[in-house]
C-alpha cells in the first residue's frame, strides 16, 4: 500500500473533515461549480501540454508546420511563461478539484499515479532546464523530450481515468 493511502486509512478524520468542510461541499454541491472547475482544467492542460509539445517536438527534430525554422531556445523561451501559465492554472484549479472529493480521491489508484508522474514530468522539467541552453543535438535532450511527451500522455490519461476507477 503507498504512502498516500496508508495516510488516508490511518488519518480517516483528515479526509472527512475536508469532505464535510463548508467550501468543499459548496465546491461539489453548486450545480456549475464542478463543471466549470473541470473545464478551466482542461483548457490550462491544454496549454500546458500544448506549449510543451511544441517544445518538445522541435527538441526531437521535428520540422513539420515551420518548427523547424524557429530556434528552439526561442521557441522555448517564447513558450515557457505559457506553459508555466497553464501548469499553475492547472494546478490551482486541480487542487479545488481534490478539496471537493478528497475522500474519493485519495484512494483513487489513478489520481495517485497522475500525482506520482506529474512529480516526474516536474522533475524531468527542472533537470532538462538546469543544464543550460537547450540543445537538440544533444541525445539526453532528446531523451528528456520523447520522456516528457510520453509522461504529458500518461497524465492526462490518467485524469480522464479517474473517474471510472
């Protein structure tokens, strides 16, 4: 059993006291509350999946559609304050999201692994832009890409399997 739901079988109070609290049950309960909650989460990964995917590609070679004329550390440079914009939208919403349903949440096997590789996409993230300027020829650049691309399509794959585990 991970950490997370050791915590919440071992701390039952914790998540009923964010279940009953007032917010929380106004959060789940009005009726375009949620609804819109879950919208503004898919528009701001929707900007963050997009800027990164852009980044990403042209960090694998891709040439398609003009990429390949821009200069990736522009490129990067141009997209990075977007994609923070849509992580901590993502972020922000994605925690009002939890505070309504975190009883149910936090024993959701694909919440939990969406939390575990949201860790690893930040992680790679740091890692990448850590080394200094970006440099597409460079195979661990590249590595990191194609790892960023692949946990981006695990994240929201898991978000949308939330719901149904």
């Amino acid at each position: 059993m991970n950490d997370a739901v050791q915590f919440a079988a071992m701390n039952p109070a914790i998540t009923l006291a964010l279940h009953n609290w007032p917010f929380a049950v106004w959060l789940r309960s009005a009726p375009l509350v949620y609804p819109t909650l879950e919208a503004l989460h898919i528009i701001a990964i929707a900007i963050t999946f997009g800027t990164l995917w852009i980044v990403d590609l042209r960090l694998l070679g891709v040439r398609l559609f003009g990429l390949g004329s821009i200069d990736v550390r522009t490129l990067a440079t141009a997209t990075l304050p977007w994609t923070l914009l849509g992580f901590v939208l993502a972020a922000v919403v994605g925690s009002l999201m939890f505070l309504a349903r975190a009883s149910d949440f936090i024993s959701n096997g694909a919440f939990l692994l969406k939390m575990m590789l949201l860790f690893t996409a930040g992680t790679n993230a740091a890692m990448l832009h850590s080394r200094g300027p970006l440099n597409p020829a460079s195979l661990f650049t590249r590595g990191q890409a194609l790892f960023s691309l692949a946990l981006w399509i695990a994240i929201i794959v898991c978000g949308r399997w939330i719901a149904y585990v």
